[in-house]
C-alpha cells in the first residue's frame, strides 16, 4: 500500500488528524514509541493501551510488519500472562492482544482488574 493509500484509508475510517497526517511513518515511530513506554512502565489506562494495540494492528494491515519486527521482540519479552487476551486489534491472534505489562502502572492494573482480566 502507497503512503497515499494509507493515508487516505486513515481518513476515511475517521482516525484522529495526528494519525492521518502521520501516515505510515507515524504508525511506525508511534508503534515504537509505544514500545519503549512499556519498557519504561506502562503510565496509561487501558482505554490507552488498546488504542496503542490498535496501531499495532493498523501496521498490520498495511503489511508493515518488518518494520517493527525488533520492536515487537522487545514487547513480546515484557507481556506477562499471555493466555488473557486483552483486545482485538486485528485478525488472528496476534501475540500483542494477550497478556499485559509485567511492568503496567497503577491506571492499567485498576483497568485490567476492573474488566476481571488482571
């Protein structure tokens, strides 16, 4: 898919302005960005979380899986619990839906045990 194409389809499906403009370098830097805030210790809610699992999908969509390849190894190394599926960003059943943060913050550990998943 074109940069074009993908922005167009980020358009018509209502994303955000910051994620339309973005394009597929915003999803990939965003996706990253991500990556590292779980490292650090996730801080956000899960409403967030699903959001940021949301990108993830949306990378897959527009095959850009490569490009995040050692990003998603690094998270896939932080999930704890991987037999809770946490969102359905995608078809399949793609590693990032299951499990959570061994690291998450207090909002996302409030979140997860408020939906009986923590």
């Amino acid at each position: 898919m074109t940069d074009e194409e993908i922005v167009g389809y980020l358009d018509d499906n209502g994303y955000p302005p910051h994620i339309v403009n973005g394009g597929r370098a915003g999803l990939v830097a965003r996706w990253k960005q991500f990556v590292n805030e779980v490292e650090a210790g996730y801080a956000h809610n899960l409403h967030n979380y699903r959001n940021d699992l949301d990108i993830r999908g949306l990378i897959r969509l527009f095959a850009l899986d490569d490009e995040v390849a050692e990003a998603d190894g690094r998270l896939e190394g932080l999930l704890v619990h991987p037999e809770i599926r946490v969102w359905e960003s995608s078809e399949g059943s793609p590693f990032w839906d299951f499990g959570y943060p061994r690291n998450a913050g207090w909002a996302l550990r409030r979140d997860l045990q408020a939906e009986e998943l923590l």
